[in-house]
C-alpha cells in the first residue's frame, strides 16, 4: 500500500506596504548618505574660505545644516507612519 503524504499550504497574506518600506528604507540610506557628503563638502569649503581669507560678496547662509537635514528628517517621518500603518 502507498504511503500518501499531503502537505498543507498556508498561504501567509502579503504586506502591501512592503514595496513602500522598502523604497522608504533604501531613500533614506541614500539620503543620509547624501547629507554626510555635503557636510565633508561644506567642512572643505569653510577651511578653504578661512585659509584663503576670502570674504563672500553675499552673506548668505553657506552652511545651513538645517535646510540639508531637512529631507532625512522628513524620510525619516515617513518611515516612522509607514512602520505604525
């Protein structure tokens, strides 16, 4: 006599925010990523500016962290809902 085995399939229902975490996750490394290397550029540019005693003809903001750190604070947000949905 034939030994039958029979399997039992679950299928596990798929995260649909999956994908959105994912792409969330991998901008946000990006843009971290992105934020370091424009503070190594502003750092070089700030010893450039104080080595060569150059004076800016504007006094505008060079080194606004600020508005460099906004775009990961705001993946950063938006992986924080993605995750609590």
């Amino acid at each position: 006599m034939a030994h039958e085995t029979f399997r039992t399939v679950i299928f596990v229902p798929a995260d649909p925010l999956l994908p959105i975490r994912i792409l969330v996750i991998v901008a946000l490394i990006a843009m971290i990523f992105t934020f370091l290397h424009v503070l190594r550029h502003l750092r070089k540019i700030r010893r450039t500016v104080a080595r060569d005693d150059l004076v800016p003809r504007e006094l505008a903001a060079r080194d606004n962290i600020i508005v460099c750190a906004v775009p990961v604070i705001v993946a950063s947000l938006l992986l924080f809902l993605v995750e609590k949905a």
